[in-house]
C-alpha cells in the first residue's frame, strides 16, 4: 500500500497530457519517435486529423443454446432513485476550477479542431486536465479510502464538500459501497504495474491492465441497470505487445489486424496508428447503419462517441472518434503512464473518468436497437 504524500499530490505534471501544439497526424507521430518501444519519450496531444479510405470491420456471430419449454423473462432496466437527466453538474464556479478554467481554454484554443469535439471529448479532455483541481469524486466516498491516505487536506478539491448535493463524474446510480471498491481497483494498478516491471514480468503488465479497465467497464454497465442486457460497444481496448517479431495481439474482435512480421519502431507506430483508426472507423459505420432509419431517412437517434483505450506495455493512450459523420477526425484525448506508484490516484482518475462517461452515455440514451435483452442462457461476451 502506497498513500499519497505530500510530495505526490501534484497532478503529475509531466504525465499530463495537454499543451499547446498542432494535431496529430502520422508524420508527427513519426516525429516525436520512439527511441524505446515503451512509449516513454512520446508525448501525446490534439489529434490524429487522418483521412483515409473507410471500411467496414467483419462482426464476430454468436450462437446461443436456447431451452425449450420455457418462456424467457424479459428484464427490464433497473429504475433510477434520482434525476435521470442530470449527467454532471456545472462545477465551473466552484473553488480552485475557476482559476484552471482560465488556463484550459487558452490551452484549448491553440488546439486545432477543438471546437468541433462533441461535448463528451470535451468533457473527458476537460476533467483529465483538472485533475486534482475539479471535485471528481463524492464526499462520502472518501471513508472508503482512509487506509490509502486522502483524507490529506491537500486532496480536498479531489471530492465534493460535505453534503454538497451536486453531482460529479464519478458516481453511482446504485450500490455506492460497490462504486467505491470499484474505483479503488484502479488505485491498485500503478502499484501492481511497477511491482511487474521490477521483477521482470513485463509480459503481464498490459494483460493486467487491460481485465483492469474492462472490469471497471463491467461494473459501470451494472450500475447502470445493464446487467441483463447485451450492449452495442461505444469503446474497445486493444493490447498491443512490444514483441516487434511477432504481430501486435489485441483484445478486441471487432477488426483483423493487416500486420506484418519484424516491425520495429516507426513502422510499429504506422501499426497501431492505422490499427486504431480501421477500428474506430468500422465500429462508427456499424454504429450508423444500426440508427439510420430507412422510412424517414435519418437517424434514430446521434451516433455517440467512440472510444479506443490502446494499451502498450505500461502505457494506455486514450482515442476517441466522433461517429455522426464518416469523415470526423480520431482524436487522442489522453496518454496514462501506469508505471509509477505516487501517480496512483491521479492514473485511476484518468481511467475512471472516460468509463464513467461512456456508463452515462449509454444510460442517457437507452436506444432498444443498441440495448436488447440478453437471452437466459446466453453466456456472457468477455469483450462487451
């Protein structure tokens, strides 16, 4: 157990990811190189700004053993004690943000094609540069977490005030003891990263990292009411090896990879650079063909944010693809350096928040063509 000091209650400046800078493309990926394959000199801002050809993924069939005999219940979604509307309340006015407020719109405005962000990019962008500024977390929660050390007055703004009733990214619509214990998941894996990395298992830090965020992923979904319900993705996570001999293993099915063998530095970065924008790209076209209605030739509903967290080794970098339009941008709205313990809290944050975006995301709509119920006897898909 590593609690937070003083000393490590900075937001981790230098793994914060925004600055001024132009977006980026392929070439400036290249660029900023990769002396190691660990990612460590690349610093990660704006966007990826690339076009090109659009395709579609293949989709993985399922089958399903179906009893006979019986009739299947039919779930329902869970009801909502609390106001359904109200994603995130309006914290610009509240202590310290005003302040950091001012400096994130300067930042933002030197960032080309920010104001064309949907509002969730803005969002996700805007909280992980506040981090440690904006209240994130609800005030009760923080008598979960007295053995790791927050109760330091320096992490204060790190909650709400005592019964403030308004509403903060990282909530829960039910169990909030579960909520809590979910999120102090993600507190463990800086430490058990490093702890790999020193013993020598690299090999299982990106494994680790991957069942981390896709379990925080499966509480949210619960949490939302969804437990019974087979969810259209709006997010992947892909885990690319390090082994340059051998083609990048990913998580996700959602398309093949088109690799070959001996890749090294650069042509690595091409890879996952081109991986990541086939998937987000072949994810938003299924995304519209599923909303677009045939009779009144529109779609049912916007096509939502998209989201890819690409994990290499220690290192998770955060895309995301607008899917309302086929010739939108991917976009890189954050990069997370797992392998250092004093960043603990800050890194859980930086995950915490985007999953906590696309839970309220999906629950807000609530469309019956991405949300259907899940048959009694069908298994649960680990990557849903």
């Amino acid at each position: 157990m590593y609690p937070v000091t003083p000393e490590s209650t900075t937001r981790g400046e230098e793994a914060i990811f925004l600055s001024p800078g132009d977006p980026l493309t392929i070439a400036n990926v290249k660029r900023l190189s990769l002396e190691t394959p660990c990612f460590d000199d690349v610093q990660m801002r704006g966007g990826f700004g690339l076009r090109t050809t659009r395709s579609s993924g293949s989709t993985r069939s399922k089958t399903t053993t179906k009893s006979k005999g019986r009739k299947k219940p039919v779930p329902e979604p869970r009801k909502i004690i609390y106001d359904d509307f109200i994603r995130i309340d309006d914290w610009d006015h509240y202590g310290k943000v005003p302040k950091l407020l001012k400096e994130y719109e300067e930042a933002m405005a030197s960032i080309e094609g920010s104001k064309t962000w949907t509002d969730d990019q803005k969002l996700v962008h805007k909280l992980s540069f506040m981090r440690g500024h904006h209240p994130m977390i609800p005030s009760w929660w923080r008598l979960y977490y007295k053995m790791w050390g927050i109760t330091l007055e320096e992490l204060d703004d790190v909650f709400t005030s005592i019964d403030e009733p308004r509403r903060v990214v990282i909530h829960a619509y039910g169990n909030e003891l579960a909520g809590g214990k979910a999120l102090e998941s993600l507190f463990y894996l800086s430490q058990y990263v490093k702890d790999s990395e020193q013993i020598g298992e690299d090999a299982k830090i990106a494994p680790m990292i991957v069942k981390a965020i896709k379990g925080y992923y499966k509480w949210a979904l619960i949490d939302a009411g969804l437990r019974n319900f087979k969810v259209k993705r709006t997010m992947i996570v892909v885990d690319y090896k390090h082994d340059f001999h051998e083609t990048p293993s990913v998580s996700d099915d959602e398309m093949d990879l088109d690799l070959t063998n001996d890749r090294r530095g650069e042509d690595f970065i091409d890879a996952v650079t081109r991986d990541l924008e086939r998937r987000l790209v072949a994810l938003a076209d299924s995304w519209r063909k599923l909303l677009w209605d045939k009779r009144t030739k529109s779609y049912t509903m916007r096509p939502p944010t998209l989201y890819a967290f690409a994990v290499i080794q220690h290192i998770v970098m955060l895309v995301s693809l607008d899917s309302a339009d086929e010739n939108n941008a991917v976009i890189i709205l954050n990069q997370i350096r797992l392998n250092d313990r004093g960043q603990w809290l800050w890194n859980a944050l930086s995950l915490a928040i985007p999953i906590s975006i696309i839970r309220d995301a999906i629950h807000h709509t609530r469309n019956p063509r991405a949300i259907v119920p899940r048959d009694i006897d069908e298994e649960d898909d680990p990557d849903e």
